[in-house]
C-alpha cells in the first residue's frame, strides 16, 4: 500500500515529495496493474511537477495546494507552449488529462480538475495532419546539422539524424542503446528500436524493426562517435535526461526555429512521409497525394507498416503524420 499516513496529511498522505505522490497514488488508483497507463500518466505528471517547481510556475511541493487557479495556470502555460510551436495540441491535452486523473488519485474525489482540457487550452485537436512536416527537405536538414555542428551541438545534430532516418521520438534518440543498434544493422540489416519508447512498449512483446539503409546506417555510425565516454547512448554517465533536455536540446530548438522546423517531433512527420511514398509510390495525401482514393488496399498496408515503424499501436494515429483517407 503506497498510502504513507493519514489522508489529510502532505501530498494527501503519499509522501513529501510531489514528484513520488502523484505515481503512488496512481499505482493505488490502477491497483498495481496498467503498467503503460500508470507509466504515461507519470511521465505527464512529472512535467506538471517541473512546471509547478519552475519560475513560472507557483512553486509548490504539496498536492493540497493545488486549486484550480493553479491548474488554470498551467493550462495558460501549455497553451502558449503550443502558440510557439514547442508542443502539439493533443499532447498539451494529454498532459492536462494527466494532471486530472493523478490530481483524483491523490485527493479521492473529483473535487480539483479542469472539466474540459480542450476548452481549458482554447485549441481543438482534429487528430488529422492539416499542414505539410516540416524537415521533408533533406537540403533544409543539411543546413540545420551544419549549423548544430559549427556550434558545437553534436548530439543535438545526432538526435536530428536518428529522428529523421529513423522516425524516433526525441526521448527513443536520446536514450537509443548505440551499440546494440550497431551491432543489428551489421548482423540483420535492420534496428529495432526498444529504449526509451512510451507506455512500457518495449521489449519482445512490442518488437520495433526498422530497414537500414544508407541514411541509417550514416546516423549511427555519427551517433557512435559523439556518444560520450562510458555511455552506451547520448547521456554522459555523469548527466540526467533532464540536463540533456535542459543544456543539450533547449539551446537547439532555437537553431531549428531558425531553419523553419518547429520542433523534432516533425522530422517523425517527414519519416512516415517518406516511408508512405516508398512503399506506395504515390505522395502521403498531406503532401497532395492520391493513393488514398486509386488503392484503398495499398493506403491501408502503408499506415499499417508505417504505425508499426513509428511505435504507434492504431493506423487513426497516422493521420496526424501523413494525412487522413479520402
């Protein structure tokens, strides 16, 4: 039982820390199952706890303190994280959803929530891609790693590489096992990404496999030689993810603003792009492509694949990345 004391006590009887209630208590809440549910919650509970501890945030430690007005705050401070492009819609949702469901696991009730996370955030998430990704351009790509380089940012540079030939998420680059990954692409000719992936999809239950070809094969064979010593990934064994989110990837994002990317998450948008046009031969509809309506088959088979490369459990996913079905 993860209930420490009475529930009236700090963090509602789950500890000193707000950082340990919140998964205490969603592990109560899920009666220690659910791994990916209570593991996805966490994670967005965290950055509400980063947020909560921030300058901008109320700076607070204990659950009990947290009113509405504080999660009315932190729904203004997504918003303009969306506003700049630094956050998707859905993910500002989600993070919002997230604070709800650990906020009614913490207090027992359902007293301190924000009703609607949509309406809290003034944004509507349609689920359906409406603007062509960012980063298609390997030219533009070029431009923004030659950049990073000159300025020293090497594992932002590599990160910008596994993302774009591989279709990684920020956190699965940043934590790849490097020389696992080698050793796959020279043995199998494929990688199968496993590490730092969301809602514990991991392991041989949720294999992962990507082709390699010259691209791959390029950014990790970079990704080895800027890894740092001792490290099997892009964290120094004296770092944290956070120091590389805070020193490494913040400074980053203002070099990829300037080239016109918004953000990594779009370079997963170029890949399943990419990918959709090789296995079809025929543009992703975001880009003005028509398989959707000549084969109906063939448009399914690619996001079926193309889900599975991405780490994505349902196809519906897909149309965030290349666009919806005619």
């Amino acid at each position: 039982m993860a209930l420490l004391g009475r529930r009236d006590g700090r963090n509602f009887g789950y500890g000193r820390q707000l950082s340990y209630a919140g998964p205490q208590a969603l592990n109560d809440l899920f009666g220690g199952g659910h791994y990916g549910t209570v593991r996805a919650h966490s994670d967005r509970w965290q950055a509400f706890v980063k947020w909560c501890r921030s300058e901008q945030g109320p700076g607070i430690n204990d659950a009990r303190q947290i009113d509405r007005k504080v999660l009315g705050d932190y729904a203004a401070y997504l918003h303009d994280l969306v506003r700049r492009g630094d956050l998707a819609v859905s993910t500002a949702q989600n993070r919002l959803s997230s604070v709800n469901r650990t906020m009614a696991a913490l207090r027992g009730d359902q007293y301190v929530k924000l009703p609607s996370p949509s309406k809290a955030l003034a944004m509507q998430r349609t689920g359906v891609r409406q603007s062509v990704p960012q980063g298609q351009d390997r030219e533009q790509v070029k431009q923004i790693l030659d950049t990073l380089c000159r300025n020293h940012q090497l594992r932002a540079a590599t990160i910008i590489l596994l993302a774009r030939s591989t279709g990684m998420r920020l956190r699965e680059a940043i934590l790849a096992d490097l020389p696992r990954l080698n050793r796959e692409a020279k043995a199998f000719g494929r990688i199968n990404i496993q590490d730092g992936t969301k809602g514990g999809r991991a392991g041989a239950s949720a294999p992962r496999w990507i082709a390699v070809n010259d691209n791959v094969r390029g950014a990790l064979e970079f990704a080895m030689q800027v890894s740092p010593v001792g490290s099997r990934n892009l964290i120094a064994p004296h770092e944290s993810y956070l120091y590389v989110l805070q020193r490494i990837i913040r400074p980053a994002r203002d070099i990829l603003h300037a080239h016109n990317l918004k953000g990594f998450h779009e370079l997963r948008a170029a890949y399943a792009c990419e990918r959709y046009e090789e296995i079809t031969h025929h543009r992703a509809p975001i880009n003005g492509g028509q398989c959707p309506e000549v084969d109906r088959y063939l448009d399914r088979e690619a996001r079926e694949q193309i889900s599975y490369e991405l780490g994505h459990g349902r196809i519906g996913v897909l149309a965030a990345y290349i666009g919806g079905r005619a």
